[in-house]
C-alpha cells in the first residue's frame, strides 16, 4: 500500500497541560491510544495493538505543545521512517480554545480508514480527560 497521510483538528474541552500528559507519556497513551505502552532499555516506544507490537522513537518533543513518534522495524532499526504520528496542541487566544492537530502518515491504512479510526481514538481521548 502506499503512504497515505491524514491531518485533522479537534477540539478539546482541557487543559494545554492536561492533554498534552495523555499525549507523550505511556501511562497517558494507554488510556486511549493503544492496549499497552511500554518503553524498553533504548527509550523505544512499544504501542501495542490487537496483541501486536509496533515500535517507535519519540522524535519530537516540546513540552506542552508537540510530540512525534517515527515508526520502524525493531528488526532494522535504521531504515527510513514510513510512519509516523504526530501531535500538535494549539490554544487560540481569543476564545482560549484548545485544538489537537493529529498527523499520522501511514502505510497500512487509506485515508477513509484512518478517519475512522481516529474519530474511534479521539472521541476515547475526550471521554478519558473529561473534555
């Protein structure tokens, strides 16, 4: 399949700080994210899916506002990246409104199905945070 990469905004009803917690850390992404999270001796991501591990290196991060994690083979780490997911917080001043922009190339799903699922995640993700 080819790449395809999704982007999409949604509001949240939260905290900058709040949010972004259930974003970059593996507690926090455990509850709406994936089945499990762990990070192993190298500060690899494991997100585990339907009882399949998928690893990724946290390549951005910038405290409260933008996260990124690059998805590659464990068994040839050093290849290029062909998925990624990526997460930017954006609080507009005016209204103090909170927004979530979710980038997510991927190489497994069309872009019909990753609106799917991430409409699936980020209804979860209000649900966990109250927001």
């Amino acid at each position: 399949m080819s790449k395809d990469q999704f982007e999409a905004d949604y509001q949240l009803n939260a905290s900058k700080k709040i949010v972004y917690t259930y974003l970059s850390t593996a507690s926090g992404l455990q509850e709406w994210f994936a089945d499990k999270v762990r990070i192993d001796e190298d500060k690899n991501y494991i997100f585990n899916f339907d009882q399949e591990d998928h690893y990724a290196k946290q390549t951005i991060v910038k405290a409260n506002l933008h996260v990124r994690w690059d998805f590659f083979d464990p068994k040839s780490p050093n290849s290029a990246v062909e998925s990624f997911i990526e997460f930017k917080l954006d609080e507009t001043e005016l209204t103090q409104s909170l927004f979530l922009k979710v980038i997510d190339q991927s190489n497994l799903y069309t872009l019909d199905e990753l609106e799917g699922i991430w409409e699936g995640l980020i209804l979860k993700l209000k649900e966990t945070i109250g927001g």
